[in-house]
C-alpha cells in the first residue's frame, strides 16, 4: 500500500540517492511539477514517480518561452585561464592555487547572486562548483533549476587523434548520486564532433559519440537527473553550410538511435545542438546569414529531434555574444511566422544554453573589481537571449 510521504520540491534532498521510489505521483505534487500526472506510456522499468519528476524538471528548463540556461561548467583550469585572458595587460600578475581557487569561487558567487530567474531557468554547474563551492543554494533559493557537468576530460581516438573519446562514464553513477544530494536535477555530457568538408567526422566517432551520449543519458535518468546530451559539431574547418547540416543530421539522428535503445525516457531529457553553419576557413561564412543558419538549423532539428523531447537548448560554442543572439532570434523568429503546414511550425521549444556568450562581458567588468557593471552585463545579456528565444532581436 503507498504511503504518503512529505510535500517537496525538485530541490529537495532525494528519498533515496541509490533508488527512485515506485509511488504515485500525486503523492508529492509541488510547484514545478504542478498537477503531477504523467500522460505517457511508461515503460516497466520507468516508475510513476521517477517520470513525473523528471518531465517536469526538463519543461522547467526550457519554459516559458524565452528562459533558458547559462552554462558555468569550466573545468577549473580553464576558468583561472579565461579570467586571466580577459585582464589588462596592465594588471596581470601571478597567482597561487590558493588565490586562483579564491577566484574562482568569488567569481561563481558574482553571478549567481547576480542571475535573474526572470531569463534563467537553470545553470550548469562544474562539480567544484557544486560539490566543494557548494553554491546550488544560491540559484534554488531564487528558483533557478541547479545542474552539473557529467563529462570528464578528453583523449584522442586512437588511429583517429583528431577526433576524442570523453572520459566519465566508468564512476559516471555514484558522481551523479552524489550531485542530485546537494541539489542538481539535471546533468549535461559534451561530445566533440570535428566536422570537415571530407575527412571528418569518422564513422567510428559518430559511432563512439552516440553511444557514449545513450549511455550518459540512461545513467543520469537512473540517478534522478535530467540529462541534457550536447552534440558540439565544432566549425573550426573548412565544411560549408550543406557539409554541417548533413553532418549534424547524421549525428542527431544516431545519438537518438542509441537513445531508444538504452530506453531513454525521451520526455524527460533535453538536447543541446551547435548550429549548423560553415566553417571558419570556408569562403561563404563570411556572407552566410542568420537567416539562412536559421533554415538549416530548423531543417536538422524537425528531422531528427523526436517530438516526445521537450525542448532544444543551442550552444554558443564560442560564438560572438551578438552572433550567437542573432542566431537564436533567427531561428525562433522563422518558427513563429511559419504556416501549420510547415513542419518548422511543430518544433519543440528552441532556447539557448549559453555561456561565453552571456558571460564574455561581465567578466571584463568583474576582473576590475566592477561588481555593478558585472551584474548590468550579465542581466543585458539574459535579457537578449531571453529576447531572441522569443523571435526577437533587441
């Protein structure tokens, strides 16, 4: 016989970090969660509980139209080297780990203190962040949703050492466990894609990707995460747009193949796409347009994003924060004027997950010690990408 158990919230402490508890749904409605019926057919090893929970933690990140996510999950490494790139030359000096550490944790509280829940629904942490920072607190206590980064470092493929497998997935449980104790509902995986007008990517790397992807996800389901699966078709070479969009459909497509194998419940994840676009070395990117972006960027999510996933996250990868703006308010603004006929008319909700791109700019102000033009800049920059998830360029 079930048992009624307390009222809680998707921020609350799990019943169980090992298991999910097989009881109604209705038993533990909450404000993100809402009714908590689940109106699809779950499969056996999906209990009512477990689903409710995690389609309701996915719809939050990506409504209402307009929120979407910041991604703060620098390794730490990479975070020291990114604060020190941004200072004057004029100021640079060294640091001790100690320090750095230091920074590091000051710059976490800088924005997170400063994020509105009004543009952001949820933010990536890294494990140093949530786990030894232990800043989740900050963005529930405001309502904004905390995650964390699952992937681990890179290695090259060998035969192939362009090409990278991601490393993670052999302790990938227990750190996830782990994670959903202090706060986290979802988790995100990158995999590296290179794309090139002939050589890349390999087979064998489109094959590894996508397994690893299924993987991850189905692990991050069993901990009680939401996972959001992060195909970074890089544009470092020389594909042109038709060369990108062929490659991102062939990726897409094999990720969510190896999804339905793993028994993904699709409803309860997220997918998190680069756009389609020509590569830095090929001609037409300089005369490539937000438009046309936006039509290839439709095209590859209406043919291979299955209509159960509730919505689509794009990455800035290292875009220019207008560019990477511009490219959402396309895309979005091409779905709104769409006819009913128009397959681009039923996509899922198309936000962003953005993090050079809405952090680039407050992070120059932050380094010289502006704590008020830190958070003008960040609240800018939500405030355009919440502007473009909606159609609309500022």
């Amino acid at each position: 016989m079930d048992q009624a158990m307390p009222s809680e919230t998707v921020y609350s402490l799990p019943h169980n970090i090992f298991s999910v508890p097989d009881i109604k749904p209705e038993v533990n409605r909450d404000a993100v969660s809402g009714h908590g019926n689940v109106q699809v057919f779950l499969s056996p090893y999906h209990s009512p509980f477990e689903a409710h929970e995690l389609i309701a933690v996915a719809n939050a990140l990506v409504n209402p139209r307009g929120k979407g996510v910041y991604a703060t999950d620098e390794a730490p490494d990479a975070m020291v080297d990114l604060l020190n790139s941004t200072m004057e030359d004029g100021t640079k000096k060294h640091f001790t780990d100690a320090e750095n550490r230091e920074r590091r944790l000051k710059w976490r509280e800088s924005m997170y203190n400063a994020a509105s829940n009004e543009y952001i629904s949820g933010v990536i942490l890294h494990a140093e962040t949530l786990l030894d920072f232990k800043l989740a607190p900050i963005l529930s206590n405001k309502g904004i949703i905390p995650g964390v980064r699952a992937n681990g470092e890179l290695t090259p493929i060998p035969r192939s050492e362009e090409e990278f497998i991601v490393q993670g997935i052999d302790d990938l449980l227990p750190r996830l466990q782990a994670a959903r104790a202090v706060g986290a509902r979802f988790s995100k995986w990158r995999a590296p894609i290179a794309c090139s007008s002939v050589e890349f990517p390999t087979p064998l790397s489109l094959d590894i990707q996508a397994e690893t992807l299924a993987q991850f996800a189905a692990i991050s389901q069993q901990a009680g995460l939401v996972p959001i699966v992060e195909p970074d078709i890089e544009f470092s070479r020389d594909a042109d747009l038709a060369r990108s969009t062929e490659v991102h459909e062939r990726a897409i497509s094999m990720i969510y193949e190896r999804m339905r194998a793993h028994g993904i419940l699709l409803e309860g994840s997220l997918i998190k796409p680069s756009f389609p676009q020509p590569g830095l070395q090929d001609p037409s990117r300089t005369t490539t347009t937000p438009e046309q972006i936006a039509v290839a960027t439709a095209t590859v999510i209406s043919r291979c994003v299955p209509s159960a996933v509730p919505g689509v996250l794009f990455l800035s990868g290292g875009l220019p924060s207008s560019t990477a703006t511009q490219y959402l308010a396309a895309i979005n603004a091409l779905v709104l004027a769409s006819p009913p006929t128009s397959p681009f008319s039923r996509l899922p909700a198309l936000t962003f997950s953005y993090g050079r791109a809405l952090q680039g700019e407050p992070m120059k102000h932050w380094v010289k010690g502006d704590e008020k033009g830190t958070r003008e800049a960040l609240e800018k920059w939500s405030k355009a990408c919440w502007h473009a998830a909606r159609g609309e360029v500022l």
